[in-house]
C-alpha cells in the first residue's frame, strides 16, 4: 500500500473545532468506544480518576500526556492503586520473564494515549516493543486513552502521515534525551470497533497534550 503524504505539519498541532470534536466523538461511540470531552488538562485528570477505583490494578503505557497531567505519578507513587509497571521493573527479567508477561499482558486497567484518531471512528497507536498493544487490543479488562485533540485527523492515510512525520522525530528526539536510545514504528495497532461495549474509554482534552 502506497500512502502520499501531504498534509502540512501545522495541521498535526493545531486543536480542532469543538464540531469537528464532537463529530469525532460520535464517530467512535458508534464504533463502542466511549467517548468523553475535556475542558482542560485538570479535567481529563479528574475524569481519569472518577473511572478507575481506588486498589485497583493499573498498567500503564509510556505517555508523555499522562506524565504531564500527573496521571503517571498519583498511580505509582500515592499508593492508591496497584501500580504494575514498577513491580515489573524491580523483577528479573530474566528468571521473572514469564510472570513480567502475565502481569503486563492481562492487566484490569490499561491506561495510556495514542497517536492519532480519525473522523471516521478509528484509533491508531503507535509502538517501538509493543508492550501496550496486546492490552489495548484485547488482554486488558478496561482501558482509558487520554488524547489531546490535536491528534484528530481526518483518516486512516492522514493518521498514517501524522506518526510518521510528526511523532515519530518528536519521540526519536525524547528518547535519546532519556535514555540516548533511538525509537521505530515497530508495531502499529489500528482499533476500528471495540466488540465488548464499555470496555474502552478515550478521553478527548481540548488541548494539545502529548505528541
């Protein structure tokens, strides 16, 4: 499949009018994904935390978006909940390695953001080792996306487009300031329906968060 990239850059940054919000927000109710709106940063977090109970078991995929709403920091570190990537990171991955899949795998709450949504319904997210997809897709009880509106496109080809020219050298530059690695497009998860109803919620933020 050939895919001609020709949208401006700006259009990947800019956040959308509340029409075009709510049209995508109809658009993947229709497609059983949940789909609530946020006035700002402060109450996507307060959304967030009305869905997920207190104790409850939480995996996180790595999202500058929930770093910055100080979602990342209230799950690990207030002790309020069963924080599962900590755990996994103090295991031996190598004598540990079948129980560190089990507990990333099948987790009750999978949280995280994703790279694009479009008009139409669809969810597409991007990974280098994947280790958020199999959550999303199928293993997690619940998960809950927190997406700043700026990642509504118009399509799956424009989605495809706004990973590739915009996130991508925006995550390359993150990771070699974190940990002097280099990033890829490895796996690509696209959701176009969820068949179990209720079970994903993407929170839309009327601002730009994340990449």
């Amino acid at each position: 499949m050939t895919i001609e990239f020709e949208v401006s850059e700006a259009v990947f940054t800019q956040i959308p009018t509340d029409e075009r919000i709510e049209r995508t927000a109809k658009a993947l109710e229709a497609n059983n994904i949940k789909t609530l709106i946020a006035e700002d940063g402060a109450d996507a977090k307060r959304i967030f935390f009305e869905l997920v109970p207190e104790g409850a078991e939480v995996f996180l995929g790595a999202s500058v978006t929930l770093e910055t709403l100080g979602i990342k920091d209230e799950v690990e570190k207030s002790g309020r909940y069963d924080a599962l990537r900590p755990k996994m990171f103090a295991m031996n991955r190598e004598t540990q390695g079948k129980e560190i899949r089990k507990l990333g795998g099948t987790p009750d709450y999978a949280a995280g953001s994703v790279q694009a949504v479009t008009e139409d319904g669809h969810v597409l997210i991007a990974s280098n080792t994947g280790s958020q997809l199999g959550p999303y897709a199928s293993g997690a009880g619940k998960v809950i996306w927190v997406v700043g509106a700026q990642k509504i496109v118009k399509d799956i080809n424009e989605g495809m487009e706004r990973i590739q020219e915009h996130v991508l050298p925006l995550e390359e530059e993150h990771m070699q300031g974190l940990y002097k690695v280099s990033t890829a497009v490895s796996k690509l998860l696209i959701v176009n329906k969820e068949v179990r109803p209720g079970r994903i919620t993407m929170i839309i933020v009327k601002e730009k968060l994340g990449f």
